[in-house]
C-alpha cells in the first residue's frame, strides 16, 4: 500500500492559524462570540485566589474545555 515510516522534516503540526480567512473567522466570528460568553465564566488571580463575579450569583456557571493539539502531539507513535 506504499506506507513506510518516515521523519517530518517540518517539525510539529502546523494548522494554518495565520491563513487570512482564519484570522478574519477570528477576529469576526469566534471572538465576538466569546466575549458575550465571558461573564458566565470563573476567573482567579495569578494566585490562584477566585474572583468573585456578582453576575454568577443569579445563574449558572459556564464551564469551557479547551483541546490542546500539543498534547496528543507528544504521544503518537
């Protein structure tokens, strides 16, 4: 079937976030989004310590997983 192992001379995985339709879906789309998003979420301080948002005391909290590619990078093969 023509599959052999070979070594990527370009290093790790690259998935084209600097393209010019995905900076604009970004700074358009998806960061709009978020910011409306953003006062239901939990914040802390660099020390760990929650910062108390009013707003959250009336409604539900707004959990966000992020999916990080590094990670799963880091194990294959």
């Amino acid at each position: 079937m023509g599959y052999r192992w070979t070594k990527k001379l370009l290093g790790q995985y690259v998935d084209g976030h600097k393209r010019s339709d995905v900076v604009h879906y970004c700074q358009t789309v998806f960061l709009p989004a978020w910011a409306k998003l953003d006062y239901r979420t939990r914040l802390w301080t660099m020390d760990n310590q929650e910062i108390v948002n009013e707003a959250l005391m009336s409604g539900q909290i707004l959990v966000i997983w992020f999916h990080d590619e590094c990670t799963f990078y880091a194990n294959d093969q």
